[in-house]
C-alpha cells in the first residue's frame, strides 16, 4: 500500500482555486477573505469532499471557516482514512 502524502500546498491549492485569490495561508479565515462568503464556503465543502473523499457533516461544516481549521480536519481525516 502506498500513502500518498498531500502537502499544505495542495490543500491551499483547492482554497485559492474556489475563492478566485492567488494568496492564501494558514491565517486565512472566512473573516479576512472578501471571497469567502456562504456560497463559496458552499462550493469549499464540496471540493474538500470531492478531492479528499470524505464526508463532512454539518456541525464540521458550520466550524471550517479557517484555513487552520481545514488543514487540522484533512489531516484528522487522513490519519482516521
């Protein structure tokens, strides 16, 4: 079996391609990005769950509204994969 490890970047990867935005780090939060309205968080969640094959329910979904938060729940999903 081979782990296919996905680096930071390809996870601020899908994050700049859903909010149109060249620079996004781990501060990044849905109160610092103009784009990061309801509709592209929408559109987030589906490429999270798209790209990495996981289900997000609500209560994760209502609490993914930074950069840190996301990376925190990808590498929780990976690690329980």
């Amino acid at each position: 079996m081979q782990l296919k490890i996905i680096s930071i970047e390809d996870k601020l990867e899908i994050l700049k391609q859903v909010f149109n935005v060249e620079n996004i780090d781990e501060n990044t939060s849905i109160s610092t990005l103009q784009t990061w309205d309801s509709l592209n968080h929408v559109l987030l969640i589906i490429a999270i769950q798209e790209a990495f094959n996981c289900e997000i329910d609500t209560k994760q979904v209502i609490e993914l509204t930074s950069v840190s938060a996301i990376i925190q729940f990808l590498e929780n999903h990976k690690s329980h994969g």
